[in-house]
C-alpha cells in the first residue's frame, strides 16, 4: 500500500513539472513572434553622392594649402571666392584632399589640362588644377551621380590697378600735339569723334571718327571752320545736339556734326568749357533737373561761373573759387542720388599753378570742393 502511494506521488510530481515548461515555452513562443517585423519592410538606401569638405596643398606653391574653396552644392561647382596672389603659378599637379559622403561608390576625375581620366581615383594621386578639374560621384547602385567643376581662381592683374593693353596702333598720321575725343549721337549711331592737333600747327585739326561698337576701324574726316592753333582741343564738349570748343581768345564754336564749325554770335567771353551736365529724359519730364553746358565766363576781367541752358542762353553764376582748375583738368558727367553732376579733378588754376582737387555742381552756378 505505502509502495503504491510513493509512485502516485512521483507520477504527479513529473506531469507539473512538465506543465510549467510547456506554459514558459508557449510564453518565450509568443514573445518572440511578436518582436518579428514583416518580411515585407521596404528600406530605402541613403541617395548622397555629394563632396563634405576640398582642400589643395602643395609646398612649391605658397599660400595654396591656406587657400579657402566653397562648395555650392546647388550647381556642383568648387571653387576658392578670394582669388590667389597674381602671378602664382600651378604648372605642377597638386595634392587633392576631398571628404566624400560615406555613400560614395567611386569618384572618377577628369582633368582637362593633360586630358587625362582616372576612372576610379583613390582620392590620394595628385592632380593638374592649371586648368578645371570634373569629378564625378558616384553611388553603390552605379546610377546615382553627382558632378563637380572646380577651378582655381588666381588674380588675372595686380589688384587695385588699371593695366592698359594695346587696342588699336596707328590711328594717326604723324606726331600729335593734343588730342580729345567725344562721344556724340545716339543708338546705333553713337560714335567717337577724335580730334588732335599735330605738332606742326600749321597742318590744321584732324577728326577720326569710328562706331562705339566697334573703336578699331576708324576713318578721317574733314574739319572746317576753327582757327588754327587757338582751340582748347582738350575742352571740346558735345551738348544736347552738337559740339561745342572754345578758343584761347575766349570765343565759343559750335558744330552739328563735328566738321564744320561756325562761331556763336551773342556768347559771353568763355575762359574754359567744364563739360555738360548731362540729364536723364526722366528728370528732365518731372521738372525735377535742366541740363547745362558749364563753362567759366571772363566778365569784364571778373571769372564767374556760368552756364548755357537748352534753349542756348547764358546765365551766370558765383565767382570762381579760389585755386579752381580752369586747363588740364579731367572731367566727369555722372548720376549719384537722382542727380545728374559734373565733377573737375586736378589741372591748373588761373595763376597757372597745379591743383589737387576736386569740384562737382549739379547745375553750374555753384561749385563744391570735395574732401
């Protein structure tokens, strides 16, 4: 009887403890099916192709490695915005150092000075910048590119300078004395009318003319009407619709088509011609602004400041200022502030001493010294 009970009660033992197995196991079953996604989950690969960061470097060519390059993602361009000192030189390759995105398959390079083609560069070869260099990008999935042109800018001449080159040689016959040239007419019809005096006075003015659009091919013309050896050339004015010159006497010429010259009746005793004040048509039909030819006028041993309207009248303005250039000055027509303006810069005054000064006036009675 005993033996009976003992084998009941290890029966029952064994059938729980397989119970709570099987109840772990179906808790761990469940658990893990819930953790598992769907086999239909879609992921999508990272599409950047692009260039982080570009730098050059090379130990012959000073300054190169401090050289700062933007890249403008938008249009795939590289460059450096602060140009290199004129006259550096890259006749050699260079070190290229480049941070690609971590996405970047291959980066192929094509380098237009040898005409060369690294297919897969390795970001390390060294590289000919004398001309543009193309990079091209490209993704794991060999379709996604991106294309890059970088170019080094160097200064084409010496900042803050003005270099001249030859545009044109032999214009004139001869030596010449004095010259000025003037542009006149409008549209497609604006011209330079250039006029010199030889060194040899009695040869008479000479006038070149040629298109503003053109400045190489210039033809002769001929000039009538101005005596000879008299005309400030260096003063000749076009205002409104002709030219005006004055002479060392004081008498003022005028020409409709700058070759046949007559002189002005009625005009005061000009001592020098300033320039024009030239007017836009939109101020002019507000009635905000008149243009004027300035001049300065000897009356009667006094010099005054004068000008002459569009309706070809004189009036007069202040005196003349003391040390005011009335030779050799340079002068400049411009706009500034919904203003039409004349400024005079250096040349001589009336005691024939030099200047180093500056006048403007917007309507030539009165004149300003700018500091």
């Amino acid at each position: 009887m005993f033996l009976l009970l003992c084998l009941y009660m290890q029966q029952t033992y064994f059938l729980m403890k397989n119970r709570i197995v099987l109840f772990i196991a179906g808790c761990c079953a469940l658990l893990l099916s819930s953790c598992l996604g769907s086999d239909d989950t879609q992921y999508e690969w990272s599409k950047d192709c692009q260039i982080l960061s570009f730098s050059l470097s090379n130990d012959s060519i000073p300054g190169l490695k401090d050289v700062v390059f933007t890249i403008d993602q938008v249009d795939g361009k590289i460059f450096n915005i602060d140009s290199m000192p004129y006259g550096t030189k890259l006749d050699e390759k260079v070190i290229c150092t480049v941070k690609l995105a971590s996405t970047v398959y291959t980066c192929q390079v094509m380098q237009e000075a040898i005409s060369d083609t690294l297919s897969y560069w390795n970001l390390e070869d060294s590289l000919d910048f004398s001309k543009p260099v193309k990079f091209v990008n490209t993704l794991w999935d060999g379709k996604t590119t991106k294309t890059y042109i970088a170019q080094v800018n160097i200064h084409q001449v010496v900042p803050d300078s003005m270099v001249w080159g030859v545009y044109k040689e032999g214009i004139t016959d001869g030596a010449v004395k004095e010259e000025k040239v003037v542009v006149f007419g409008e549209g497609s019809g604006e011209s330079y009318y250039m006029y010199t005096q030889p060194v040899n006075v009695n040869e008479g003015y000479r006038l070149y003319r040629s298109a503003v659009t053109d400045g190489k091919n210039w033809t002769e013309l001929s000039v009538s009407g101005l005596p000879a050896g008299e005309v400030r050339l260096s003063q000749i004015t076009a205002y409104e619709d002709a030219f005006y010159a004055v002479t060392t006497k004081g008498f003022l010429y005028s020409s409709a088509d700058g070759q046949t010259w007559s002189l002005v009746e009625n005009a005061p005793v000009i001592k020098a011609i300033l320039g024009a004040i030239d007017v836009d048509d939109d101020f002019t039909a507000a009635g905000k602004q008149p243009s004027a030819l300035s001049a300065v006028i000897d009356k009667n041993g006094t010099l005054v400041y004068g000008y002459m309207n569009e309706a070809k009248e004189w009036n007069e303005g202040t005196l003349l200022n003391e040390g005011f250039p009335l030779t050799g000055f340079g002068n400049l027509s411009y706009n500034s502030m919904f203003r039409a303006r004349l400024l005079v810069v250096a040349g001589r005054d009336k005691d024939n001493k030099l200047t180093n000064t500056a006048w403007a006036t917007d309507d030539g009675k009165v004149w300003a010294k700018l500091t």
